[in-house]
C-alpha cells in the first residue's frame, strides 16, 4: 500500500506490496497469508497501470427530511446548517490534488458514488481498478476503523482484491490500495465496506456498480425495434433499452447514526429503520435534479468539484450537497427503459410500479434464462428484494394521454406508509416519480442522466 505522501520515510510501496518474496502478502491488521495471489505478469499489471477510478473513504453529514423529530436522534444537533445525519460513506477523488483530496474528509457521499464497468474482454485486457485512500473520521478520531471496498456478489474474484478483511486488505488510515477486477459476468451488482460490517454498511458505505456486456455496441432487433446498449449477452436484444437508471435501496435508523456522532454504542438487535433512502434519498428530494458528480467518470474541476474539491450541490438544493443521485425516471413515449435495482438495506422492500408492468430479465446479475436457454423472464408490478439482492428489469414506456408536458407513473416501495419516519400524508422514503413525454426527452449521456 501506499501512504497518501509517497516519499514519507519506511513507506511501503504498491509494488514492493504485491511483489513480496515467494508470493506472500502482507494483509493489514490479520498478519501473514501465504500462496500466490497473483500470476507475475499480473502483479506487475496491478501495480505500474494507473487506476480508472479513486474512491476516499471518511465521514460526512447528509440531509433528511427534520419533521417530524425524534428528539433526540433527529435532527442531530451537531449537524452543520441544512444538514441533519451523520453518515460515513465514499467519495469520489479522481482527478484531484494531493491537497483537495485530503480536504474531503468528513464531506462523505451517500449513497456512494454509481459506478460501472465493461465486461472483461481477454483480447483487450481491460482490467478495472478503483484505488482506495482512507481519508480517517473527523468527527470520531478516536475510530482508526481500516476501510475496504468489497464488491457484493462478484464471481471468481481474486481473494486478494475481495475486500473480506480476515482474507484480503484492510486500508488503515492515512494509507491507499487499488483493486484490480476483471469482471466477467454482466448484470448489476453493490459494493460496500466490509469492516466492522453492520456498522459501516448501516451508517452509508455502500453503492451500486455494474457491469456492461460485450454485446454492447452491436445492433439487435427485438420486438420490431433495434437497440444497441443492453443488460446482458442476450444474443436476441431481449435485453436491450434506450435508457438506463441505478435504483440504489438503503435505510437509516436514526438513533445508530446520532449515537456514532456522539461517542455511543447502538444495540443492534434494536434496529428500527426510520427512514428508507433511494439512491440516497427520500421522496420527494428523490426527484430532485442530479448533481453535476452523478458521472462517476465526470471529474473535471469547476464542473463537478469545486477548487477545494469538495462536490458542487444539485441545482437550488446545497442541503442535498452529499446526495448528489436523482431516481427520476424521464423518457418518450415507446422507449424500452432499464431499471437497476440493488437493496443494501437490512429489511426487504416491495418495488412497485403503478399503471406500468415491468419484464424481470435479470436477477443477482445473472440473466433470466435456463440452462437451455429457455427464456425465464417474467412481468409483475412488484419486485420483492431482499437485502443484498439486485434485479434487472425494462419496461415499455407507454403512450402519453394526459394533457400536461408529461404523464407521471409512480415508483414505490410499497411498505411507504412506515418507510420515512411517518412523513406527513404517508408517501415518501423509497419512492420516486417515472414521466413520460410525447418525444423531446433527448438522449442520455450517462446512467441516471435526464436527458435534456
């Protein structure tokens, strides 16, 4: 690992890290493991090719809605002006100074950073790295917690790059590590924190990552329409969509997070989850604008990040700096829309789409076909997903009939009546708007991205 000054004396390089006499690696905090992790040409690949994505782990405050309190957990009263929970979480640090990048601390991200990947061709060799630093917690210095990034259900991974501490890396603070992936297996998947795991994955590091297939960019006929971008290798375009959204599901119970901000102990076996979050949000601040930061791979300065690094805020919301991800769903009438769904909360939700059936294609990253291919896909209205599960599905934006700009269909968990702190009328936590346009809605540049 390297420390965040390289030259700092009795530094210990990434190269000198992985290539470790006879194979064995240093694995922080859990002493020696032996055996070789990686092929020699491997371990020179990982440690000279420079990373395509650099995440910092650290601590932060984020916006929930203040009414109604539960005094004294919510609103927090060490919460900065407009924000009102103590979270820890990602962020993304590409692209930055040495300086802006350690200024990030305490200025975490939730849900973290939406971040995808193509599928690993052997003919390219385009292996995916994401570099990690741990910036450390401001509030909580006493918590010298290490950080990993691990890639919920990724197959085959190279132990060394899972993130499971007692296996692989822990990145204690003030030090940094690249994962090194080749994902082979298109679909939609999340990653999180996987020391002192309950707590970390609760108080916010967690997102969504998916992987792109090879049959992106071909041209496949479904259905009387031709797509060329889609969730999997279908070979028949069944998969195909015009466009794409990351649904990220999480929660938060807001005495676990207020007792971290004040040197506390939860019990977990307490858990209640006050409010449930969609992409970091609750309704209606999930149809808010995106930030300028939702393209994980959009770093520029001035444009995403201010000259001290720190994330511009969605246009006319500063107290939804931190939650820079919108779930508003926009298309034209007849587009085939993708949906992504990944539940890292602690309780199952119940996704349901009013007046729209959805076609499940795809389900914990792995396409909904037999082993003969005989096609499994199926329509419903409500998903059902567990925690830790993810889902794939598309729908057919229907016509426009309404009189307005746009016709508005509602997503929503279900359970909404309990899933944001009894907000008033009942509707809110998990929930999100889908509207469709007669035509205008113009391409999208990037997941999650109106199309304006």
């Amino acid at each position: 690992m390297d420390t965040l000054h390289p030259t700092e004396p009795g530094g210990v390089s990434r190269r000198r890290f992985l290539g470790l006499a006879g194979g064995a690696a240093l694995v922080a905090g859990v002493g020696t493991w032996s055996g070789r992790v990686l092929a020699p040409e491997q371990v020179a690949s990982a440690a000279d090719a420079p990373a395509n994505l650099y995440l910092a782990g650290t601590d932060g405050w984020i916006h929930l809605p203040p009414t109604p309190a539960i005094p004294p957990f919510h609103p927090d009263n060490l919460a900065p002006p407009g924000l009102t929970t103590y979270v820890f979480g990602f962020r993304n640090v590409t692209g930055m100074t040495t300086t802006q990048r350690l200024a990030q601390k305490n200025k975490a991200q939730h849900s973290a950073p939406l971040f995808w990947v193509d599928q690993y061709d052997p003919n390219a060799h385009n292996e995916f790295r994401v570099q990690l630093t741990n910036l450390g917690l401001a509030l909580r210095p006493d918590l010298f917690d290490a950080h990993t990034l691990h890639w919920h259900g990724f197959r085959n991974v190279i132990p060394f790059f899972d993130g499971e501490p007692t296996g692989s890396v822990s990145v204690p603070a003030g030090r940094e590590f690249t994962y090194v992936y080749r994902p082979r297996d298109p679909g939609t998947y999340m990653f999180h924190c996987h020391v002192e795991d309950v707590e970390h994955v609760h108080m916010g590091m967690t997102g969504l990552v998916f992987v792109r297939p090879l049959q992106d960019g071909q041209s496949k006929t479904h259905d009387g329409r031709t797509y060329t971008k889609f969730l999997y290798n279908d070979g028949d375009g069944s998969t195909g969509h015009d466009r794409e959204f990351a649904m990220f599901l999480s929660e938060v119970w807001a005495e676990a997070h207020w007792a971290d901000a004040h040197i506390q102990l939860p019990e977990w076996s307490d858990y209640r989850a006050d409010f449930a979050l969609l992409n970091g949000r609750v309704y209606p601040d999930t149809i808010e604008p995106n930030g300028p930061s939702v393209n994980a791979f959009h770093t520029e300065s001035g444009v995403t990040f201010d000259a001290t690094g720190d994330l511009i805020a969605p246009a006319g919301r500063p107290d939804l700096q931190y939650q820079p991800n919108s779930s508003l769903v926009r298309c034209n009438s007849g587009e085939r829309v993708a949906l992504r769904f990944a539940n890292l909360g602690f309780r199952e939700a119940a996704m349901t789409t009013s007046g729209i059936r959805m076609r499940v294609v795809g389900r914990d990253a792995t396409p909904m076909r037999g082993r003969d291919g005989t096609d499994t896909s199926y329509e419903t209205e409500t998903l059902n997903i567990g925690p830790g599960e993810s889902y794939d599905v598309v729908f057919t934006a229907p016509a426009k009939t309404g009189s307005g700009a746009y016709d508005t269909y509602y997503l929503y968990n279900r359970a909404f009546n309990r899933s944001n702190n009894l907000a008033p009328g009942g509707f809110g936590g998990q929930a999100t708007e889908i509207r469709v346009y007669a035509s205008g809605v113009g391409p999208q540049a990037y997941p999650n991205d109106w199309g304006n």
